[in-house]
C-alpha cells in the first residue's frame, strides 16, 4: 500500500508516541510499503532511508490553534498527492485512519481533575477550563474529527478508550476497533542488562540488598508522583529505593521528598536519554496515573520482567493479570494502599514470581501481533475507500 502518515514531529528520543510511530514505520517499510510522512520535522536517522518525508512549514500560532494550523497543512499537502490511504495520530481531519495515542481530549480533561484530591480545587479547576480557549479549541476540533458525515476508522488502544468514544461521540464497534499498544523489545536486547545495572546502581549508592521501584513520566504529577512520594512515606521500615525519570522539573518533588524525611530513599534522575538503564537497574515499575489510555511505559516494564504497580485508570492495566504480575489500584491518591503495594514486591520471592510472570505477559502480545492486528484494520479501511 502507498500510506501517509501524518504527525507533526517523529523523533523516537522523545519517547511516547513518537517511539511507538518510528516502531510502526520501520515494520511498514520492511513489509514492503510505500510510507509518506506528512510532519514539521523527523530524525531521519531513527527511520529508515526510503521513508518519504514531506516537510510542512509550521507557522506561528498561540497554542489553542497549532493543531488547526498542522490539520490545515496537512489537508492542502495531501490534496496534491494520491495515497491508498490516509492516516493520522493526533487532531487532524479527513484521515482513514486514525489511532489517538493520546486518547480523548474529553477524557483526558476528566482524567487531569482526578488528580486533585480536594473537591473544592476541582471544581475551581473545571471552572477556570471554561475560560480556556486551547479547552474549547481542542473540543471543537475533536468534533470535527470524530462527529462529521465522514467518521474515520479508530484504532483505540484500549477497552477504557473504547468506551470514552462511545460516551462522548457515540461512535460503535463498526468505527473504532480495540488494539492494544505494543513496543518493539528489540530495543530492551538483554545482553548488557547485567552491566548497565551494575554501572547504575553503583553510581547511585544503591547496595544489593535494596528493592528499587522506578517511576517514568513527563508530566509527573498527572502520572501520580505527589501520592507515590507518600506511599513511600506510609511504608513500613524495607531496604527500598525509588529512581524517579522523564522529566527536569523535579524541584518541587525533590522538596516534597526533603519535608517527607524521605530524601535518601529517592534518586531523582531527571531527562533519560536512554531509558534502558533505569529499567535494568530496577526491580518494578511504578506508575499510579490518573489517566492513560494505554501507557507505553508498562509495555516496556513488561518486556523488561519488571512487575508493574498501575492504577485502573491506564488502558494498560487490561494487558495484566493481577496479582501474578503487578497490582492495579483503585485509587492513586491512596498512599496507604500504594504503600502496602510497594512492600509486596519489595519481598525478594513474590518479587521473583511476578518478575517471571511479568515476562509471560509481555510474551503473550508483542509488537508484531499488534502490527497484524493495525495492519488488517488499514487493509480494510483501503478497501472501503476503494469502494467509495
């Protein structure tokens, strides 16, 4: 097939959906198709050489109009090309195609209020939305992606963004199809696992017999840190040690730590440019978000034999089967539970089981069956434009 993919910038160092893009090009490419990439900027060097990159000019715009402004680009580009198929990642229009890593706006608005606790600043944040125009300008735009004459097909990474579409657009199972991310475990090649644990742990003064948890994410208090940092508090006395990654704005935690008395216990690392090392010298990973719609961060714990600590509000969380190979909570703003979560996977021996049950799971979906599977939904949906 002669594909375009439209994304604004694909450089896999970022990590997130611009990993999971350059995963799914490099495997379109080797099955032998013509890819187009529609985007302001790529590392050509993370994709392989016969990708056709078309360059964009990005214009300046306020935020709550740089989506339009690439939406635009991208329509007038495509307009002068004649692909088999369309497909897109993010807010644009008229694609065939189209797979929201982010999910929802909608549902990620609901998901960025769950993380304040007290009822009242929540409602005062849900109040200050109203006067939001990047609020209103992702809504109007997700509506003239979703609730047009000419609905796309979706590829939803979870059960949970399944559900979102059809509460918020009514879209049914002949429009959005569930497909669970996948990461390609080329990246996590074992064979210097055992150096590059050693080499961390050792410049991070963490001894033997310490647990490590290792907490990944960008936007950290969305992905649960305040409340993890708790838990740590909440534990009862363990050799632990938790490697906090993803991110520089690490100032406040690192004082929310010192007021905890619990600053020896936690090594913020911040910007990771090969995450690789931070999964080999940890034991679990972590990650008590308020929303996701299907964390690539656990996939790669997974691929890596590394338990994982969720909560139910990550799509990821039906890829695991609780107890064997993590914990899903309830409730990430209960430290007391994360707490009691952390110190079952401190304990060496259950430590082990999930750790062998973890790597099971990640065996049971790889990155191939999730090419298949993403391949069969483009197939079909070249089809029905073929038809049309």
């Amino acid at each position: 097939m002669n594909l375009a993919l439209c994304y604004e910038s694909v450089a896999p160092a970022r990590g997130g959906c611009e990993t999971y893009i350059a995963d799914l090009i490099r495997r379109l490419v080797a099955d032998r198709h013509e890819v187009h990439l529609y985007g302001y900027e790529r590392d050509a060097r993370s994709l392989p050489e016969s990708v056709i990159f078309h360059a964009l000019m990005p214009k300046f715009a306020p935020r709550f109009l740089r989506p339009w402004r690439f939406a635009k680009a991208c329509e007038l580009a495509l307009r002068r090309q004649d692909h088999d198929l369309v497909v897109g990642f993010v807010k644009t229009w008229r694609q065939d195609v189209i797979l929201p890593q982010g999910g929802l706006h909608a549902a990620s608005v609901r998901g960025n209020l769950r993380k304040y606790r007290n009822p009242l600043v929540r409602g005062l944040v849900r109040l200050a939305r109203w006067f939001n125009p990047t609020h209103w300008s992702y809504k109007l735009l997700e509506r003239r992606q979703y609730a047009g004459n000419e609905r796309p097909l979706v590829i939803a990474s979870s059960r949970m963004v399944q559900d979102d579409f059809r509460r918020f657009f009514r879209l049914d199972a002949d429009h959005v199809r569930v497909i669970p991310n996948a990461i390609d475990p080329k990246r996590f090649i074992e064979r210097d696992r055992l150096k590059l644990r050693a080499e961390l742990r050792d410049r991070l003064e963490i001894m033997p017999e310490h647990a490590v948890g290792l907490f990944v994410g960008h936007n950290y208090r969305l992905k649960g840190l305040g409340p993890l940092l708790h838990a740590v508090k909440a534990m009862r006395p363990t050799p632990f040690r938790l490697l906090v990654c993803g991110s520089r704005k690490t100032a406040a935690y690192e004082r929310l730590a010192r007021h905890l008395g619990i600053a020896r216990q936690v090594r913020f690392l911040g910007y990771c440019g090969d995450v690789r090392r931070a999964f080999f010298a940890s034991d679990f990973l972590v990650h008590p978000t308020f929303y996701d719609p299907c964390s690539l961060v656990v996939l790669e714990a997974l691929a890596c034999g590394l338990p994982v600590i969720t909560s139910r509000f990550n799509g990821a969380a039906e890829l695991l089967n609780p107890p064997e190979d993590g914990l899903v909570l309830d409730d990430p703003h209960d430290a007391t539970a994360l707490a009691r979560a952390l110190e079952r996977l401190c304990d060496p021996r259950v430590r082990s089981e999930c750790s062998h049950a973890a790597r099971q799971t990640a065996a049971r979906w790889t990155f191939e069956d999730h090419y298949r599977a993403v391949l069969a939904v483009l197939e079909e949906a070249a089809r029905r434009r073929q038809a049309a």
